[in-house]
C-alpha cells in the first residue's frame, strides 16, 4: 500500500484504506472515496486532480496522504 499522493497522472487506482478523524473519512466517503473503489489520477501539479465516477475533485497533498492505494 502506498498513499495516493505518490499515484502518477494517468493511473487508475483502487482505494485500499482511508486514515483519518471519523469527520474527514465520512467528508471523503460523500465525495465518493470508498474502500475498494476506483479512481482516476487526471492530474498531479500542485494539487491532486481525480476522476470519481462521475465527477473531477481536487484534493491537496495533505487529505491525499489519507488514502491509500
């Protein structure tokens, strides 16, 4: 497992396990970062731009490292 801070542009990744205070894993969980769900890395300048299903959401480096892959 790796945090997805350290995915490159381009990967598709499936979340593994996400750390954190309940308040910011429910946060993430209504934008649609689940355990064992599939997301998209768009971009990786500065902040984090990821494709979840739908929808693109930027995540900094920080709430990044939360997620592991």
């Amino acid at each position: 497992m790796m945090p997805l801070a350290m995915a490159k542009a381009g990967e598709r990744v499936v979340i593994r396990k996400i750390t954190g205070k309940d308040e910011v894993r429910q946060h993430l969980a209504e934008l649609g970062f689940v355990v064992d769900g599939t997301i998209t890395v768009v971009s990786e300048l500065g902040n984090l731009i990821l494709q979840v299903k739908d929808s693109r959401i930027a995540l900094d480096k920080t709430m990044a490292n939360r997620i592991m892959i």
